[in-house]
C-alpha cells in the first residue's frame, strides 16, 4: 500500500504491530512516498490519499479528517512567555512547512493571520518576526517538539504529541484540513484482503 510519508511515519507505522496480529497471513509493503503512485498501472494495490475532494484514481472511501493548529512545545513559555495573542508571536520563531504554491487554501501560516485580523488588532507583519521553514513536514514537527519555535499542524499526525503534552496548542484558532481516503481499483485481485486492510483503518481510528 502507498501513502504519504508524514501519514506513514506518524499514524500508520505505530499503528501496524496491530494489523500484524490481525492478520499475520497478509504482509504489507508500505510505500511512504509523497508521490502519487499509479494504482491502475499496479504499482500498487491500495492507497491512503490525502485530498479535499475524492480521488479519481479508483474507488476512494473517506476513513478520517484534520484540523491544523497553532502548536508548540510547553517548554518554549519559559524563554520567550505564554501566547495570549498574535502579537506575542513576535518573541517567538515561526516554523513553515512546505505547500505547494497551486494549493490556494494550504493550512499555512499566511492564512492563520488573515484569520486572526479578523479577532485581534494587534497581529505582527510576517517582516517582523523570525522565521524557519522546512521542506519536509517532518522535520518541521521535530523543530517545534524540540522547542524550536511554534508551528501548525495536524491534529491527527501530532495525536500523540497532543495527548501525552509533549505538544500544546498556542491558540484557541484552527484552520480547516484534508481528508483521508483508502483508495482501491475496481475488480482486484486481492479484493478480500484490501477490504478487510479498510475495515482494520476504520477499526483503530
């Protein structure tokens, strides 16, 4: 199965001792690419998309949905002070990760403050402030885990970070995500066990 790296190392690969012991007669081959992989050419069996509308590559079936956050780790109050409002983001590093340009609606940091002009007054110019970006998410997510700086993410790839308060959210401001989807050709071969691999994705959400 082919999904993205970020959806592989943060939700899938904790996930898989489970599935293993479920079914210990189907071994999977995870291909955690950020390239879309061509389910109709074989490359393939089943996909884990991460899309806002349904795939057109095959059946797609919608299994779950985030919410990006303002997030950092609480140590970081103890250098630069709590976030009470955007203003106080200028004490702090802002942390980017990479979107691509042709995705007008990217959770990013550029629509977070048009958001929040909306509810404050006072929001620094992004000229202002210190910034870090990352190409990989992944990387961006270790940063601000380590205190680096404050970042936004999904709440479904920092679940854990979330729960165990390794991270926190900075603001009581969210922007909307995507969706995930299991996506399958038609008629396959494996169909038994692909169905039974999408039950399993619903069963440990």
């Amino acid at each position: 199965m082919t999904t993205t790296n970020a959806f592989a190392s943060r939700w899938l690969v904790p996930r898989l001792p489970r599935w293993r012991k479920l079914r210990p007669d189907a071994p999977l081959d995870v291909i955690g690419t950020d390239s879309v992989i061509d389910l109709r050419a074989g490359d393939a069996d089943v996909a884990i998309r991460y899309a806002r509308t349904p795939p057109k590559d095959g059946n797609p079936r919608e299994f779950l949905r985030d919410t990006f956050w303002p997030m950092c780790s609480p140590t970081l109050f103890a250098s630069g002070g709590r976030l009470r409002k955007p203003a106080d983001l200028r004490r702090h590093v802002i942390v980017h990760c990479y979107w691509s340009p042709s995705d007008l609606e990217a959770p990013t940091w550029q629509r977070w403050f048009v958001v929040v002009r909306s509810k404050w007054s006072d929001v620094p110019a992004f000229k202002d402030m210190d910034h870090l970006s990352f190409r990989e998410e992944l990387h961006a997510i270790e940063a601000v885990t380590a205190g680096q700086g404050v970042g936004i993410f999904s709440d479904v790839l920092v679940a854990q970070e979330l729960a165990t308060g390794t991270l926190v959210k900075a603001f009581d401001v969210s922007l909307p995500g995507y969706r995930f989807y299991v996506v399958r050709s038609p008629g396959h071969p494996r169909e038994k066990i692909i169905q039974a691999f999408e039950r399993w994705l619903q069963s440990v959400i």
